[in-house]
C-alpha cells in the first residue's frame, strides 16, 4: 500500500519538472521564431516583388570586392537581371541584353546583372568576353539578393524607374530588342 503513494509523488515530481521545461521551451521557440521574422528584407525573401513596389536601397557586390547601391543607379529604367551560364534561356537572351544595352544606355536603359554561377567571377569573366557585355555584372554574395527577389527560375528581369518604383517583372527569357518590348521602353523613357 505505500507504493501507490510513492508513485503519485514520483509523478507530480516528474510533471512538476516537465510543466515548467515545456513551457520555457515553447517561449523560447516562440522568442527564435519572432526574431527570424524581424530579419532585413536582405536576409529573406520579404521584398514586394511586384508592379507599382518600390525596392529599398540594395547592394550590390562587384567582383572586386567593393559594391553599389542601387540608389547609385542614374538611368531613367534600370534592369536587374538574374543570370546563369547553365541556365540556357539567360544564354539565348544575352545577345539581345547587350544589344538592348549598347543601343539604349545613351537613351538613359541601364543593366545590373545578377550572376549566381558558382564561382562568378569566373563565369562574368568569360560570359563578358564572349557575349561583349559591357553592362554592369555582379556577384550574389551570400545569395541576398537571390533570397531578396525570392528567386526560384532564371532568368528573371526586374524592371524599374528612377525611383526604384517596379514597372515590370519578367520570368524566362525575352528578345530584349523585340518591337513590343521596344514599344514597352520608350513609353517608360517618354515619362
């Protein structure tokens, strides 16, 4: 008879500890899961990504080390473009980038390249040479920008104004100096 005493002792012992543990586990799990929210739209994917959204003030990081912010952008359109030489779309449609940007970049177009080639400096060097790129190129250090635009498909085009504001965002790859498109860019020039 005096086991069954002993027992409910052990096991109020035995909730009284695990009550309060559970508990400041679940706090600190929930303390964890608020501050990984509260990160910078750099560190994660929160950036609105879509026409009409104005993009915070990147940076960009150059194969030498030093960066750009993309306040620093003087054009009237800019194009961030995400590329890849295993991506073969990005290949198809660099001709026409470099095309679009030797053209247009009096005209106020810039082109910010985003390569995510595992070694990029690598890959922008020969891309470059090959293609004759001329426009700007730049690494993803620490894939944030990547994790920024929530890029899951390459290539993929953010077009935006002056002020950072979105005008378009293309998915896949595009004849840059297509009539349609050129229709599209001057009317953004025009404003």
């Amino acid at each position: 008879m005096t086991s069954e005493p002993r027992q409910d002792s052990k096991k109020r012992t035995i909730l009284g500890i695990f009550i309060p543990v559970a508990i400041i586990l679940a706090v600190a799990w929930g303390v964890l899961a608020l501050l990984k929210s509260n990160l910078a739209p750099h560190d994660k994917a929160t950036l609105d990504v879509k026409v009409g959204a104005v993009l915070p003030d990147l940076t960009f990081h150059r194969t030498d080390g030093s960066m750009f912010r993309l306040s620093e952008a003087r054009a009237k359109v800019t194009l961030v473009n995400f590329w890849a030489t295993w991506c073969e779309a990005c290949m198809e449609e660099m001709p026409s980038l470099v095309k679009l940007h030797d053209t247009y970049q009096q005209k106020g177009v810039e082109i910010l390249g985003v390569n995510l080639d595992e070694n990029p400096a690598r890959a922008i060097a020969t891309t470059s040479q090959e293609f004759g790129i001329r426009f700007a190129n730049f690494i993803d250090k620490d894939e944030a920008l990547g994790n920024a635009f929530d890029v899951h498909a390459i290539p993929l085009t953010i077009t935006i104004d002056s002020s950072r504001r979105i005008l378009e965002v293309k998915s896949g790859d595009r004849n840059w100096v297509a009539p349609e498109y050129l229709k599209k860019l001057e009317a953004w020039l025009a404003q």
